[in-house]
C-alpha cells in the first residue's frame, strides 16, 4: 500500500486544478442533456410523429449513426433513447480523454509529477490513481444530475428504471474509455500523440460500430462503445452492459498501473522513432504546425464529412414528421403543404448549422490554443530562436486555426 500514499491529497489537488473543467462540462452535457429530455414530449409526442421519426431511424443510415431500432412498441422515451444514447456517449468519452490526458501526461509534462514524487513522502502509483479516481468522480456527478433531470422531465414512457440505467451507462462508457486513455498515457512519450491514439482508437471502434449495426448487430457485443446499445434502455433494461464496463474499467486500470511501473517518467513504453536529420518541409512556424496537426486535423476532417452525410441522408424524410398526417393536409392545402415542407427541412439545416458550427469552432480553438500549450511547455523557444517576429507566430496559428475550421464547416 505504500506506492499508493497520499492517493487524496492528489486527487484534491486534481479536482482542485480541474473543477472549473468539470463544472463547464457537466453543465453543457448533462444540464443539455436533461433540457433536451423535457422538451422531447414537444417533438415527437404523438404517435405519428413517432412513427414518422421511427421509420427514418430504421434506415441504414440512420442505422449505422444511432444503432438499431428493433421494438415495434414506441413511446417518447424509447425515440429519446434511440437518438440521445451514442451522440452522447461520443461526447463522454471526449469528455473523459480531455480529463484523463491532462491528469496524467499533462502533470508529467510540466513537471510537477517529478517534483511530486521526488520531494515528497508520495507513493509511485498515487498520480495515476488520483487521475483514475477523478474522472470516476466526474462520471459519477454527471450520472447522479442525469438521473435526477431524466426523473424530473418525466417523459412519456420513461421509468425510474430505464433513467437511472440511461444515466449510469453513459457515465460507465466515459469512464472506460477514460481509463483507457491512461493506458495511451503510458505507452507514448507525450499528450499530443496521447490524443492522436486516442481517438484512433476511439474512431476504429465507432466505425466498427458501424458496420457491425448495418450487418450483424450481434457482433456489435464485441465492442465496447457497442455496449450502450444493448442497454436497451426503456425497453428491457438490461444492466449487463454497465457490468461489462465496469469490469472494462477494472482492467483497464490494472493494465495502466502495471505499465506505469515500468516506465520512466515523461517517457513512454513505445520508443519514441528517430526523425529524419534535415527536412526540407520544415522550415517555419506554419509548416512545422501542419506537420504537428496533420493527424488531429485529418481525424476531424473524416468525422465532420461522416457526420454530415449521415445527417444530410435522411433530408428527405424529415419534412414528412407533420406533413404525412390526414388533417393537416387537408387543413392547410397543398400549397401550405410545401410551405411547411420547406419551413422544416430549412428549420433542421438550421439547427445542422449551429451543431457543425460550434464543432468547428471548437476544432479552430483547439488549434489556436496550442500557442499558449507549446509556450508554457517551452517548445517555442527552439522556434524563437529563429528571425520570427511574434506576430507572425500568433498569426500562424490563428490563420491555421480559421482555416480548419472552414474546411470542417465546407465538409460536414
């Protein structure tokens, strides 16, 4: 027990440095989330509209973004479920890998795990575990407000059952997909290759996803973004995914723990491959950062392109959520028919167009950011060795940062 000591002191100090992080996310997921749930009723809670919405999810593209539709008894809660489940597990696990990479190759990074371990009576495995246990708080906040807001929007066919199961399973996948993120952190050198496999990861395992949903869902049980699915949140309940992960989650943490007892610290397990003498490409700021960024950049790109064609499959069934029923037609004419046809394809772009809009910028920000990161680390003092003046530093960046984002709104 003696390399876990002083586990919570660390763990108050991470939560410390991190609660303003936590706090921003888990009032955008799990407060978005819970305003969501209570305007639901509003949306899709006649049964045509829910056998309209039901018919569009049902196709394969639908299919392959959301998981399958299989009950032929449809309430609100159920369409909720169907459509909320994966797009918010994506975000907890975004989530978790900002929290986890920051918690442990991020304190490495700046030094402050060596001094730590150096001039103080802690434990060698008490970083880790202190990371490991923040984002099992975090999770663990963000299932008890989810739970609690589902309880309070109260939406048709929702039970105390199925909510609390809704909440837990997206709090399990975040967590273990975090806990994984630790493993990264011990098998590469630094936070930027930490992230770009990461969501490699990640992205092989959403793309299986996929597939597996289009051809066989029985094989989506082999992966772990895959479980969420088989919650079968409002319908059987079923818990065995929560079990699934929690024991993901156990493992995990035990592999983490034995690789981070043989490292070095601020060094990985892969070795980090010697680069090339001379190269001809880098030779300022703005081609070193594309040679940095190009990874992340790409796995953007890809997702935001998928994303939208997904999104851009089902246009031509999203005007029928109203326009299909008897009486409005009979009511408003054909003319109003294609005016209200038109009012809420543009109405569903339009809400497309806040969706992509904030990711890009999002991406952009995170770009931009970097100047501050790499200066603090003093990865710029090599660059500002050079006849650079600091303007044309930070517009480098800020260019670089506004074109990734254009190219992400262009793609989606």
């Amino acid at each position: 027990m003696a390399q876990f000591t002083q586990t919570v002191a660390l763990l108050k100090a991470d939560l410390k440095r991190d609660w303003l992080k936590i706090g921003i996310w888990l009032v955008v997921l799990a407060g978005l989330f819970v305003a969501v749930a209570a305007k639901f009723e509003g949306i899709y809670g006649t049964p045509k509209q829910i056998s309209t919405i039901a018919t569009t999810l049902k196709g394969q593209a639908m299919v392959s973004l959301f998981g399958p539709l299989t009950t032929h008894s449809l309430n609100t809660a159920i369409i909720f479920a169907s459509e909320m489940m994966v797009f918010w597990g994506i975000f907890m696990v975004i989530f978790n890998y900002s929290l986890a990479v920051g918690a442990s190759r991020g304190q490495e990074e700046s030094g402050l795990t060596e001094m730590v371990l150096g001039g103080h009576p802690v434990g060698r495995l008490a970083p880790i575990t202190a990371a490991a246990l923040e984002l099992v708080v975090a999770d663990g906040l963000f299932a008890v407000i989810t739970g609690a807001g589902m309880m309070a929007a109260n939406m048709p066919g929702s039970d105390m059952n199925g909510n609390w199961l809704f909440a837990v399973t997206l709090g399990a996948v975040g967590l273990s997909f975090g806990l994984i993120a630790l493993i990264f952190s011990q098998l590469v050198a630094d936070s930027h290759n930490v992230a770009i496999y990461n969501y490699a990861f990640f992205g092989i395992t959403y793309l299986i996803r996929m597939m597996t949903d289009v051809s066989n869902p029985d094989y989506t049980w082999l992966l772990p973004f895959g479980w969420i699915e088989k919650a079968e949140i409002y319908t059987q309940n079923n818990w065995l995914p929560v079990g699934l992960l929690l024991f993901l989650e156990v493992v995990a943490f035990a592999l983490a723990v034995v690789l981070n007892e043989n490292r070095d610290i601020d060094a990985g397990i892969i070795q980090v491959r010697g680069g090339s003498r001379q190269s001809r490409f880098l030779r300022g700021p703005a081609s070193l950062l594309f040679w940095n960024q190009k990874a992340i950049s790409g796995f953007w790109i890809i997702g935001m392109a998928v994303l939208g064609s997904s999104y851009g499959s089902v246009f031509n069934s999203i005007s029928k959520i109203v326009n299909e029923s008897p009486v409005v037609q009979q009511v408003l004419g054909q003319a109003g028919m294609r005016k209200i046809s038109e009012t809420q394809l543009l109405s569903f772009v339009g809400i497309l167009g806040v969706i992509f809009g904030v990711l890009a910028i999002v991406a952009g920000a995170m770009v931009i950011n970097h100047l501050y990161t790499e200066e603090r680390r003093g990865y710029l003092q090599l660059i500002n060795t050079k006849p650079h003046s600091r303007n044309y530093l930070l517009a480098t960046y800020v260019i670089y940062g506004l074109i990734l984002a254009i190219v992400i709104g262009f793609v989606a």
